[in-house]
C-alpha cells in the first residue's frame, strides 16, 4: 500500500485524487492540502472519502505515513514544492511543467538525485492510447527511419484572461506537452527551434503579451525535422493529431469521438464530434500515469516521465518563446 | 444506499460485481451466492471486498437488508430466481436471456407485478454509445420515417461446445442480442421472421443441432423490414455495427477499435483491430445499465429495459428457431 | 477496327455511344437504330459524330461492315434482337436485363451458341473498381473460405411511375445488378430465395403491384448466405456497398464520394456526399465493360459475363418475385 | 475551334496532348515541337492522330493558323519561349515553374500584358477535386476567419539525380507548387518564409546542394500562418493532404485511393494503397486545367491561373531557397 499526499485541489488535482480513489488499487490518498482551502474543497474531500484536509502543504511533508506526494498546486510553486518534498524523503509526482526558472529546475532535480526519491513529470499524453501506438510503431520500426514529426494540438476554446495572465504564455502553458510529445515520438533531442506565432483569436490574448496561434519547426539532433500547429481555439474541439513520417512508411492517429455514427443525409455524412477538451480526452491517461507512478515505486523503477524530461521541455519552451520575440530561430543548447 | 445480492459468480456475474464495487456509488453489493462456490469464488469475491459468500440464494432472498437481486446464474434457472426474488419483495436485475420457457416466463412477470418489484433484463447494447445513438437519431426523427434496420454481429471465435450445449442455441444464445436491439432501433415489434442458417464455421457445431452462421430477415409491425447477420467467427475481431435507413437519411455506427491509428506503407494503409469481445466492447455499456437499474430503484421509476423486452426477445428468439428448422417464415404472435 | 451498330438511343444507349467515341480505341460507332427516332436523337447522333441514324435495327443486322451490336432497346425487345443479331452473325453486346421471358432467353441462346457470336450482358458493376476488388479479394483467398456475401443497394429516387410500370417490377429492374453481383462474389449459384417486400416509400409503386424496399435471403450451392437490402429512395445519393465475410477475415467496400473532404464544426465533421447515380458511380465501369466486350471480339475471348450468367440472374429474379408475392422462400432450380 | 501548338514533348507534354485529343472538345493539336526530336515521339504523335512533328518551335510561332502554345520544354527555357509566343501573338499555357530567372520573368509578362494574350501557369492542383473543395469552403466562409494552412506534400520516391541537378531545387521544383497552393489556399500572399530543411532519404541528394526533406513555415499578408512539410519519398504512395483551420471550423481532405475497400483480418483493417504518384492523382485535373485555358480563350476572359501567379511562387521559393542557406527567416517583398 502506498500512502499519498495531494497538493493543490485545483481542476487537476481534482482529476487525479478522483482516479486515485476510484481507478487505482494499492494506494490510499490520505491527505489534501491546498493553501485555499475552502468549504467546497472540504465538502469534495469528505465526498470521496478523504478525511485529512489542510491549508497547511508542511503536513504532508512532516507526515511519516505518507510516501509520496502529488503537485498540483499552481505552476510557479512547483520547484520548491519538489525541494520539500524530496528533502522530507517523498517521492515525487509533479504536474507540468517542471517549473518555469530552469535554474531553480536544476537545483530541484539536484536535491531529487541525492535524496534518491523519484520524481515523475505530468506529461500525460504518453499515456494515451493513440499517441503511445505512434511512439510504440517508431520504436518497433515499422516506419523505417523517422523523417519528420508532425503535431496537431488546439484547444477548443481560451481559457480565461486571468488565467492566461500567470499561465506562462503559450508555450510554457500549452506548446510544453507538445514539446514533450515531440521528444517522445522524435526518440531524440530538439536542437534549434523556429517559430511563427500570432494573435488571431482574440486580441486581449495579444495586449497581455502572449499568442494565441503558433507554427512551430524544430530540427532533432537525430537529423529529423518536425513541426507543431497550435491554436487556442478550434470550435469543433480537442483537435490532438500526431504523426511520424519515415523511410519506410508513416503512421498517424486521429482524433478520438464519442461515438462512431454517421448521419448519411443530403447534406453529407454527419460524423460525431471530437471530445471536447483534455479532461474528456485524456481521461483514461490520467489514471494510467498515476497507475505508472505507483508501479514505479512499488516496483522501485525508475519513473516513465522524469524531472530530465521535465526540465528538457522548459527548455525547449523557453527556445520557443525567445523565437517568437526575436523572429529568428533559435538553439536549445544557448538556453 | 441500495444494498445488493448476486446470484452466480461466473464470467458475467463477476462483470457486474467488480463494476459495482468500482464504479457505480449509493450501492453495497453485500452477499455474493453461486451453487459451485468454491475457493476461486471466495478469493475473488475478498479480493473486491465481499466477506458474505454463500452457496445458498436463499440467503440472500431472506436477508431483509438486500434490497435487489442480481441474478447472473445459467440461463435454465432464471426464471426460477425471478419468482423467488419477487416473492421475497426484492428487485430484481436478471441476465439475458429472462428465460426459455415461455409460460414459465408470463408466469414470473405476472408475480413481479403483482408484488410490485421492479425488473430490469440485461439486454446491455441498449447503453452502449453506438448503438444509443442510432436509437436516438431515429427517435429524434433525423432520418425520417424508418424503412430498414441492419445488425450485422459476430463473434470473434466461437464459445466451448459444453457451453453450446446448454445453451439453448444460436437464437436464444446470441441473436437475442439482436433481436432486442432490431426492436430497440425500429420503435417496433417483429412480426415476422424468416432465417437462413448454415453449420459453416465448424462441423461440431452442426452435431449439437446448432447454427454458427445465419441471415435472419424481419417484418416489423410498423411496416419496416429487418435484417440481422450472425456468425460465431469473425477471426478480426467482434463485429458489431448496426444501422437504420430511412426517408430522409441513414444512420449507422462502424466498430469500435483500441486506438485511432493508421499505418501506411507500401501495402495500403492499416488500421488497428477492432475490440476482440463483449467484455471490451461494452465494458462501459456493463456499469451503465446498473447504474440505470440502481437509479429505477432510488428513484423509483421504471427500469429502462423491461421483464416484457425479456419476453418479446425469447417470443421472437422462438420464432427463428422454429424458422431456421421448418424452413418457412413464422409468425411472432402464433408462437 | 471493330465496327458498331447501336440499338436504342436512350440513356444508357447515349452512355455507350458517347464512351466509345471518347474512350474506346480500335473501334468505330457506324449507325445508330432508334425505333423512336427524332430530331433530338439525331441532334445528339450528328453531335458526336455519327453520321448513320435509322429507325431500322434491320439496316444494322444487314450491314456486313457491322461487327457487333449493341442492344439499349427496352427491356421487353431483347431477347428477339438477340436472335435476329445472332442469326446476322454479330456479335452481342445486350443491355441487362437479358430479357423477361426464361423460355425465349434460353431459345436465344441456344442460336447465340449455334451462331458461334460472343455475347456480353450488361452487368456493369462487375467492373466496378471498388466490387471488384471485393470480388478478387475473396478470389485470392485473402479472406479464407466464405460465408455470407453483404450487399447494400440503394437508388437516390424512384424512378418515374411510367417507368416503373414497364420495368418489370423491382426484382428484374433494380436487383437484377444484385443477384448477378451475389453470384459474381460468391462463386456460386443461388439455391434458394427468400424475400421481404414492402411498399414504405410511395404508396403509388404499391398500386401498380410492385415494391420498393425489399430484403433479399440467399442460400448458395457452396453452402454460402446472402443478403440484398433494396430501397428505391436513399436521399443521401446511391447506396452501392458490399462485403464477404469468412473464415479469415472480411473484405467490404464503402461507397464513392466526390471529394475526400472533412469539414469539422461545432456540429460534428461533415464528409462528402456520395455520388448521386449509377451515371456518376458506374462512370467508368460503363467504360470498361465495353472495352472488355471489345477486347474479347478481337482476341477471339469469352467476355466476362456471358448470356448464361444474363439468365442465371433472371431466373433467381424469378424466384424473388414469387418469393414476394407467396411469403415463401422458392428454390432457384424450380423455376 | 481552338488550334494548339505544343512545345516539349516529355512526360507532361504527352500528358496534355493526350488529354487534348481524347478528352477536350472545340480545340485541335496541329502542331509538335520538341528540340529532341526523334521517332519514339514521332511514333506517339502519330499514334494520337498529329501529323505535324518538328524540331523547331519557330515552325509554330510563324504558323497563322495556331491561336495558342502549350509551353512543356525544360524549365530554363520557359522565360524565352513565352516571349517569343506572345510577340507571335499567341496565347501561351506554360507548365510550372513559370521560370527561374525573376527579372526575365517580369519581362515575359510584360510583353504578354502589351501583346494582349493570355497566359496560364500549370498549377495543376487547383483544379484538383480535393485541394479546390478546401479552396471553396475558405471563400465560402465555411471556416470562418481563416488563421492556419497546413499542406503536406510528399513525393513517392525522388526523381533521378539527372533530374535533380537540372531541377532548381527542392523548393523550385517541388514546393513550387505547395507555394501556390498555400496563395490558393488563404487568399493572401507569403509575407515572410522560414525553412528547415535535410537530406535524410538520399545522401547523394545532399551532394550536388539539394534537399530531400522541409519543413516550410509561412507567415502571410493578411495574418494567417501557413505550414508545408515535403519529403520526396513516401514509400506508400503520393501524400497530398490540405488543411486550412478557422474561427469556425477546419476543412480538410485526406489522400485519394484506389478504391474504398477495407480487408478485416487478425492484424487490423487494411486500407487500400494512395495513388502512386501525380499523373494518376492529378488526371483529372491535368484535363480540367486545359479546358480551363481553352475556355479562356473561346470566352475571353482572364485564365483562372495568371503569369502574376507564377511569379509570386517563384518569388516565395527563391525566399525558401534562401532561407534553407542562411538558416533565417526571409521576407518575401525583399526578394
């Protein structure tokens, strides 16, 4: 049995302390700690069985029953979140990204070496039962050498002003998965990026500094190009594709639906809809990450997502994002 | 908090358990009965958190805390449990097929109604997501009047012939299925039917006295027409589309498959398989229909699929049997 | 070069006549035969450059330029223009069906065999890309050993009730295509039919006794079943699938659209309509069955479909229509 | 009627002429020209009915009788042969690329604009059947404000290094026509191009300063972004996908196949192969695009493809060139 602790009963938080209950055997969540704490959160905890809930994220550190904690707290806690955790001997299972100041990065994935505890990333769509088949058939070599990766990631819909003003800004908030995804698929390491990015959707999005819509081109240390679409808005939802492309043939996935009908009429042949947003879509990926993690320790394995992972893709994302101030491309390794 | 028992821990039954233990709230399954209990039985059951383990269904009729059965025994005895159960002022959830003999069948539903418990038959496609959407587009009149329905179903691999041998045959076994889903998508009742059937996938099949492969065609009282494809072999995978044509257009639901993706390569472009059986492919579709049964109960209405859609099934069931031996069509209400 | 003479410049005698001017090599259209021939026709003849235009099918049979001849007349005159074709000692090239009355059909024959002339019957979707590739798949043995042939076949709209009256009712105009493609996919002949009828789309096709949807049972000599679903009106455009399923696998075809396009909207993702009518789906096919025909004539071959496979498809036609009317399932080799 | 002379007599100009005898109506070919000249042409001329066969192209500029030319020679002679056809007062059809030297190109075109012909680019795809459906739903507004184009084009194998050397490069020679499509596609002009590009299939390709494989970003006058990714090898057929992405939807076509057929077996569902490569996925199109250019001239209006097109591609691949050299992005206007 492990034992874990929540920080953080945001909407994510909320996703996995749920499949931790529901989905997950060997492993009891038995404390949340969320520096807001309200009568909601209360209210949910007791709903679901968990009956320690504090403001206080110290006891879960200090709590000697627990062996591992889950960070789901807001993005620019997250490296001091994993300093404490790791210095009170827990393993780690923290949400993307990482952390946003890379050296701050480095010196929690230093302090996570030495106290020897493991530390797993949030990158969830490795978990994904599409986007694992395209890795799993790179991997296997069905598609000969890989030529070039191709990423299809848009949102249905911005999310809010107030949240998109502390997010980061696109590529640290949406484009980190996808650079992680890119890594994933590539089997290799970006070496320069280039990006073109733009305010189309919604000019608000461009007056607090950020984009809303980017091409983004990568070249691999392996030779290999690849290439991520991003929009914040896709009114017929989650639009998640990806795609290698190699010497001896290309393997791509599509979107998922809910269902498979199709309304013949005289208009066409009406197909469903897309899932509309990443609850819906990764749902079963998040269970298998949090399923992963505690197999990670249970069998004393190292993690499938790590802090290396973790801190690659900031990297990547801070390329990215001097790219698009800069208008020229840009190498990871000057990060 | 509705409490329940389960008679018979076979496939199925342990289907039901573990999806009420898992997923489905407000619910206890407290006693588990099965004739050949035995010390799988009890593993399993503790394994999921059941400590009453019976051999004897009469435990649980004479608890006055079980508020419902779920009756999961071999088909011969079901009509049986029904009586019992509703004698005992429990409601009941009772597997496919309710039963095959047809008196014995009246005279069940005639004691749950005069006792006033409610019953719910396990014809669980009806909450599969495919299947409920083709019922809804023609409810929902989006292709007009409905001229035709089509089910094709087929099974991966044919089942052990000890188990063909009680079954009670291909209609009653597996067209039951269909016949509940031909009157769930046409609003209707079949009227008439003819088969065609043919021993094609295995000899042995044909010396039981059994069919593995059939065509059964269907009038409908409402004017429709019907057809249904069976075999027990289908080496791809577990074959289920179905699809109603009509006035104003044609809605139709393709199979599910394990992920969205395509290889392509100098041989075409390959797909992934499709799920290989029931307990895949209505997995979901299993936790759905109790969930329904549960909410009949807690808020008491009727329960979405009835002891009459039991009936109607094993009426029209009888019929093709007698079809497929005669050679003629036969009409529904003359059984 | 093979020379031509045409009879009936109706719409599938036009289709002939302009596929050979524009897409056949090697051969030349020298006259035209039209019982009812007026300005338009010879409009139309002048305008493709035919210069030959009679209302006299005689000028063609007595012609000892013409090769062959192609007979568009009405379905009831080509039984009787075989003969006097065959009699002239030219070849055949007869529009399906290959006549109504089996006596005078197997009389034709017998002097299209005496004669020593190639005779080709209209079964034009056997050169369809998508039908034939079904067809050789199962050929192959890419799908094992057969056991159910699937095929869906939808007209867009009825035809006029004028029409409709002449036409020998649905199992001689409409299915006729069909049981020659159950016959083609199967490798097999049809021993037995069963037949569902009904009148659901115009109650006028009911009042000159005839049916516009229908389901189609078959029994073949190999032990196979069939199944044909008819519909005289699918507003979407024309229905035109099939499939083989068998002991290692299943091989089907969807239907052709104009475009490949995916319009995605809030609504769901809307594809192509299909094509309209057999004169944009069967396009091509029109094309290559003549060219066959052609081939056949010069390199001294039998064309693919013969006059026997012409009757084999009127006598299960046969079978089907006092199916309908009887409500009883009728063996093919008793007509 | 319309009389053609055609310059260039290789793979494409076999292609027009053929499509002009056997499929255009209203136009004649008199006249073949090809510097090249020997019987193998001879004898296809004549196979197709054209008896004038010249080695010089003079022959058909001095010929009062020709109203148009149908410029197929190599690339580097496009520039010269367009002047020396309008100064003869002949409206030209001219394969692309229009040219590669960008100042002999405007002088062409403004010797065309004095002499008052009419000029058309072979920019094939537009006429595609595919490709001219995501061109219509943008301008229809189907998709709303439009904010991404995404083209994939990918070659089945790479031409022969003879080719290559001759060919301008992957950009002129290739993407030529992506660049067009991506003008077609978004209704703007490429403002600003940025290309990372590789020799990954054929490293011999890299020796004589060519590239195999790019990704090609673009950002465009009126806002939107644009993609391209090029490969001259995909072992499973020519990838032509488009894809432009909106405020209210996405409009996207997949790849033309063969056929529709799908072959279920225990390894997943087998898809027919793409077409091979542009002379069968563009057959149509070849045709269309010349009926349009005749229409033109029996109409006189303004071809569908201009000269200005030709050059704003060839501006937007030399900008491509560049910036595959210098690793930077590059404005298209400083061109």
């Amino acid at each position: 049995m492990v034992r874990l602790g929540l920080i953080g009963a945001g909407r994510i938080g909320k996703v996995h302390a749920e499949n931790i209950v529901s989905r997950i055997r060997e492993v009891e969540l038995k404390t949340i700690a969320d520096i807001y704490l309200n009568n909601d959160i209360k209210e949910w905890a007791h709903s679901i069985g968990i009956k320690n809930v504090t403001n206080d994220a110290g006891e879960i550190f200090s709590d000697p029953e627990i062996d591992a904690v889950l960070i789901c707290s807001s993005s620019d806690t997250h490296e001091q979140f994993i300093i404490e955790a790791a210095k009170a001997g827990k393993h780690i299972f923290c949400e993307k990204p990482i952390g946003s100041d890379i050296e701050k990065i480095k010196e929690a994935l230093e302090i996570v070496e030495n106290k020897g505890v493991k530390l797993q990333v949030g990158f969830v769509r490795r978990f994904d039962h599409n986007h694992k088949k395209v890795h799993d058939a790179v991997k296997e070599g069905k598609i000969g050498e890989p030529y070039l990766v191709k990423i299809t990631s848009r949102d249905p819909q911005p999310p809010p002003l107030n949240y998109l003003k502390v997010s980061g800004g696109l590529f640290f908030d949406m484009t980190i998965h996808d650079f992680d995804m890119a890594r994933y698929l590539s089997g290799s390491e970006v070496e320069e990026v280039f990006v073109h990015a733009a305010v189309l959707v919604d000019p608000a999005i461009g007056e607090i500094g950020d984009f809303d819509t980017a091409i983004i081109t990568m070249r691999f240390k392996n030779g290999m190009l690849g290439v991520i679409d991003n929009c914040r808005k896709a009114i017929y939802g989650y639009d998640q594709r990806t795609e290698v492309h190699g010497s001896r043939g290309c393997i791509m996935v599509e979107n998922d639906r809910h269902n498979t009908s199709m309304l013949l009429t005289n208009e066409g042949t009406l197909s469903e809809k897309l899932l509309w947003f990443f609850l819906e879509r990764y749902n079963d990926a998040f269970a298998m990450e949090l399923k992963s993690f505690i197999d990670a320790i249970i069998n004393d394995t190292q993690p499938p997502v790590t802090g290396i992972d973790g801190l690659k893709a900031v990297l990547v994302a801070e390329a990215a994002a001097i790219s698009a101030k800069e208008g020229k491309p840009i190498k990871v390794n000057e990060i």
